[in-house]
C-alpha cells in the first residue's frame, strides 16, 4: 500500500453531515433514547471520544408534570417534538455503512422520509 493510499482511506471525519447505516448492539439506554432497531440510518454530527453524535429529527419528548414538578391529569399531559443530537456510545456500535456516492443522501432530502428512530411518523 503505497502512501497516497493511505491518504485516501476513509476517516471518521468524512461521514460528518452524511446519513449513515449504523449498526448498534441494543441497550435500554439506547431505546431510552427513540433507538428500538438495531439497524437504522441517522445523519451523522459529530463524533468525540465517547462515541458517535446523530441527529434525531422528531424526537418526542411528554410533558406530564407542571412547573412545580407535579404531576397532570391525564387529559393535560402532551408532547412535544424537538430536533435532538443522540450520542451513540462506541461500545453500542458494531458498524457503520457510509454512502459516499449515494444519490438521495445527500442533505436535506433524507429527512423527507423516515430515518430510523421509533416516535417519527410513517
């Protein structure tokens, strides 16, 4: 393998801002998170020592206590969605599938449809 090989071989740093397959061990911490497949695609943020960052798009959040931390009635309970970043710790991760070339993952038009994390509508 020459040095310009070497050069060329892929990085974790090129699958920023992609969508990627990842391939995870599961973990109830991980279905805490709107993670319940072990396989799904997530576009990649960033990435630290820790483990990898993706983006969840529609990530739900119930709001079920008032400001004083006390519990609503059934009837006032609601949820709410937010654009959230997930880390992945890199002890859940088996693989990743990057597609480099892949007409379709380039940004924005993945989001058009599902991703990969449970709570997102069909």
């Amino acid at each position: 393998m020459s040095y310009e090989d070497i050069n060329k071989m892929m990085k974790i740093e090129d699958i920023i801002n992609d969508v990627v397959l990842i391939v995870v061990e599961k973990s109830e911490g991980l279905a805490a998170a709107g993670i319940d497949k072990d396989r799904f695609y997530a576009k990649v943020i960033g990435y630290d020592e820790f483990g990898l960052w993706v983006e969840h798009p529609n990530f739900e959040v119930i709001i079920s206590e008032d400001s004083k931390g006390k519990p609503l009635p059934p009837g006032k309970v609601t949820r709410e969605k937010f654009c959230a970043s997930i880390q992945i710790q890199w002890q859940y991760i088996s693989t990743l599938v990057h597609f480099p070339n892949r007409e379709g993952f380039d940004f924005p038009s993945p989001f058009d449809r599902q991703i990969g994390f449970s709570g997102q509508d069909d």
